[in-house]
C-alpha cells in the first residue's frame, strides 16, 4: 500500500529539478506513454463501432435483416428438435447473474490469496463488461427476432450480453490460469473457445438474437478482451516509481563520477 504523505515528500525533496536531473531518454524510459499499440486498440474499436453502427442503422437497405432471418432459420431448422432444456442450461452460463458470481468467487479469492494484480483485473472485468454491453445496447437500439415463439426478454438485440460477457469473462479467467498453470495452457484456451461457442450458439437456437448480434458481441468482446490484458501487462505505478528512483540514483552516480 502506497502512503500518500510519504510521496509527497519524496517528491517535493527530490524531484523538484526533475527537468534538470533526467535526461529524456530516462524520462522516457521511466514514464509510460501511448504508442502505437494503444493507438491501434483504440482506432479498431471505434472502427468497429462505425461499421456495426452503419450496418444496424441500414439493415432495412442493405439486406443484412434478410441475411440474418435465412441464418436464422436454417439455423433452428436445421438443428435437432427438443434440444430447449439443454441450450437453456448452456446460455445460463453465460447470463449476468452466473458471470457476475463467477467474477465476485475469483475476485474474492485472488483476494483471500494477496494476488493484487489479477485481482484489479478480475475488478476491471467486473465493471467494464456490463457497462459496455449496457452502453452498446442504448447506441444501436436493435430489436430482437421474432420468427417464432421465444423467452421473453426486454432489452435489446445488440450486442448479445451473453455472447460478449462469456467471451470477456471466461476468456479472462483462462489468461489467468495459464499463467498459473502453463503446462494446461491449451486445454483452458480450448475450453474458454468451445464454451463461448455454445453460449452463443445457444442464442440462436433459441431465438433470443440475430446471427450478426452474437459475431458482432464476438467481435467487441475480443477487443474489450486484449485491451484487458494488455492493461494488465503494464507495469504499474509501484513497478514506475522503482524505475524512476532507478534512473535518478544511476544519474547521480554519473555526476559523481564526472564530478
């Protein structure tokens, strides 16, 4: 745990001539900055969100309504009958209340376990995904099929809470465990993939979205995802202040040895 009087001090005795006693490209070692990662996670992201927005928009004009009904239909009819019970066990696993008690066990046992970091992902997952998928629903204001009788359900078409959720959630919890068990890393990832899979088909087989709702959450999620990780690949502010100390410390020892 930071103390915040402590750095206080430690800034204003030591790093008032921080202009003068780092060279810049110790500042910039010492300091994060966005580059071009960053760059291209943002610019896919808004990116997607243009495409899907255009393509929701003139559904009615470019044929992805029809596109998505004949999807759909083959889908229901060409699956075996009777199989309700069992997709609507498997799309449970991917509902909100299953996934957000599955984020609050990890969390509380990365907690239990002192393990900080996973933890403030786990956190992040948490509060990132619903916003997301509760923020894509207002932006597109897609409504669901209606082939057939179905589960009644009041929110809207796009993105798939289920399919985007399941896809961020699992696929979280699986970095996580094949960093702690790297020799199972296939298996978690093959796993986390056909798990997924199932969620999102199930959708479909029960009507509950449009073919391109659940590629289209696939898709969101997969960004919202490596976004996830990447952010929990970065040092974080503890690992930057060892760095900057670093930097001031092999600067001074410079000066002396010139002095």
């Amino acid at each position: 745990m930071i103390s915040y009087g402590k750095d206080i001090n430690w800034i204003t005795e030591e790093h008032t001539n921080f202009g003068a006693s780092m060279s810049p490209e110790k500042t910039r070692r010492a300091i994060p900055h966005l580059g071009r990662l960053e760059f291209i996670i943002v610019a896919a992201f808004l990116l997607c969100l243009l495409f899907f927005s255009i393509a929701y928009g003139r559904a009615d004009e470019n044929g992805l309504l029809q596109l998505d009904q004949s999807l759909l239909e083959s889908i229901h009819g060409s699956a075996p009958q009777g199989l309700e019970p069992l997709m609507s066990a498997i799309t449970f696993l991917g509902s909100p209340a299953f996934l957000g008690g599955l984020v609050l066990v990890s969390l509380a046992l990365l907690v239990w376990r002192k393990r900080w970091r996973s933890a403030r992902l786990v956190f992040a997952v948490g509060l990132l995904t619903p916003m997301s998928i509760e923020g894509l629903k207002i932006v597109f204001h897609r409504t669901r099929p209606e082939l057939w009788p179905r589960l009644p359900d009041a929110s809207y078409s796009y993105p798939s809470g289920h399919a985007l959720g399941s896809l961020v959630v699992y696929g979280v919890l699986a970095y996580l465990a094949c960093q702690a068990y790297p020799r199972w890393r296939n298996a978690f990832l093959a796993g986390c993939a056909v798990l997924v899979a199932l969620i999102g088909f199930s959708r479909l087989y029960l009507g509950l979205h449009w073919p391109t709702d659940v590629l289209g959450s696939w898709v969101s999620g997969s960004l919202l995802l490596f976004g996830l990780v990447y952010w929990h690949k970065q040092p974080t502010s503890s690992g930057v202040e060892r760095n900057f100390r670093r930097s001031l410390r092999d600067d001074k020892q410079v000066k002396s040895k010139e002095g």
